[in-house]
C-alpha cells in the first residue's frame, strides 16, 4: 500500500500532534490509518480522517484515538456519521459479528489468506484472522486486548500469538521473513525506539516455544494491505468450526471471563 505521508500526518492532527505521541502511539496510528485506507478504497469503510485530531490531546478532543471503530465518528470533518449497525442475534457466532461487527475486516482478511495461500498451520491462519478484530472495541494496546478476548475459545497458541505479535512488529527476524518495515523509518524517522514493555514483551516471546506462532502473525500482517484484493470470510467457516469453541449461548451470553467485550460489541450503544 502508497502512504502519502502528508496524508497520514493530516489524518493524524499534522506533525505537531505526532511528535508529541509516543513511538508506539505514532505506529499504532500508523497501522490503523492504513486500514481504514484499506477498508475505504475496498469500497467497505471510511477513513478516520483528523483521528489525532480528536485524540492527540486537543482540549477539545470528542473523542480518544485509542476508542475503537463502532464508537468513533466516522468520516470527513463535516460530515462525520455513527457506524450504521444491524441487531444482533439472541445467540450471536463469530461469523455473525464478521458480518455486522467487523465488517469489511478487509485487512485481517488478506492476512488470513494468505496464511492459508503460503501454507500456514490453521492455529496461525485463525490468529491472522483474529489478530485485529478487537481494534473496533479498543485501539490501545490491541495484542493484549485481542488476546483476552478470544483465548476462552481458541487453542491456547492461537491468543498466545496475538498477544504478542504486537510486540513483534517493531524487531526484525529476516530468517523468518521479516524486514522492519521501511515505511516506518520513512513515517517516524531511523531513531524509533520501542516502549520498555513492547522490548520486554519481545524478549520474551523470542524465546517461548511459540515464537514462530507469533512471528507469522507478523509475517501475515505486513503484507495485508492491497487495496486490489479480492477476500472472503468463505474460506475460513470450516477453520472457525474446528478451532473456534463457540458457546451455544452465543458470544457475550456464556459468563466467560471475556463475554462483557463480546457484549459490549455486540451493543456499543447502551450507557450502562
């Protein structure tokens, strides 16, 4: 994907705001204003234009960048609406929060596809599916999040490796094939330097028999964003059934340590 650096430092409050974010903040920020580039020249999403603008710290911010997709005005300033959102089902599946919650998920698509494409084990290809999701609930921190989540329904290797594929992006492995990415020496300049808990978390995800999970989240994630690809939940029905315990309750309605985040999606619109 093109990244127009003027466009991204504009969408973000321009220069002043980001050198006043800190260098996981600025990547963060980053990664989500390429996937709402994603999702809107995908014909499926807008983009979060002026998102620092509302969160790098104005007095008179509306909103927190770190506030996920289903409760940020979306839009061009002047013209910014609510995302418009179906009722859910009294017994909700992952597939159903894919198509009313997640939506176009264009992004975490293309990763899991090609997980699948490059001949990746289903325990990866289903973390590259889920790594991102939960940026609609929560941006801060989003390994973390995503990881509690969705580990009360996964093989234990899969929230495992979104946990800490967070962490991951900011070293490189090129044995693994992966390159820092150059396009955030291009953003934020050769002197970026990780947070001390992302360099702590990477430390010890470097030397966990799950590494190689993690590292192909990464992998997967870097080379997600053409705006040219063709994606589909399709492929992925069967992988979900096998891996993916779904409560028969519904997601949000099992008492699970993670069911209030579930509920929380699935009616981001109730005050209490």
């Amino acid at each position: 994907m093109d990244i127009d650096r003027r466009a991204f430092l504009a969408s973000v409050g321009g220069l002043a705001v980001v050198e006043r974010l800190d260098p996981e903040a600025r990547a963060e920020a980053l990664e989500h204003y390429m996937m709402h580039k994603l999702d809107a020249e995908a014909g499926g999403g807008l983009i979060l234009d002026g998102e620092a603008q509302l969160a790098g710290s104005p007095p008179d911010a509306t909103i927190r960048r770190g506030a996920g997709g289903l409760f940020a005005p979306q839009g061009p300033p002047g013209n910014r609406r609510m995302p418009q959102l179906a009722p859910m089902s009294d017994k909700p599946t992952l597939v159903e929060f894919f198509e009313k919650r997640f939506a176009p998920a264009n992004h975490v698509l293309q990763s899991a596809t090609r997980a699948l494409k490059t001949g990746m084990s289903e325990e990866i290809v289903l973390a590259c599916l889920l790594h991102d999701v939960v940026l609609n609930l929560v941006k801060v921190d989003h390994g973390w999040w995503g990881a509690q989540m969705i580990e009360p329904y996964v093989p234990e290797k899969v929230s495992w490796a979104i946990r800490y594929h967070q962490a991951l992006r900011f070293y490189p492995d090129p044995a693994n094939g992966y390159e820092y990415p150059e396009l955030y020496n291009q953003i934020f300049g050769k002197d970026y330097v990780p947070q001390p808990h992302i360099k702590a978390a990477y430390e010890y995800a470097r030397n966990h028999k799950w590494y190689i999970e993690a590292r192909m989240v990464t992998v997967n994630d870097l080379y997600a964003f053409d705006p040219n690809a063709k994606v589909s939940l399709d492929p992925f029905t069967d992988i979900i059934g096998r891996h993916f315990k779904s409560p028969k309750e519904g997601l949000g309605n099992d008492n699970s340590p993670s069911a209030h985040m579930w509920r929380t999606l699935a009616n981001p619109d109730q005050p209490l």
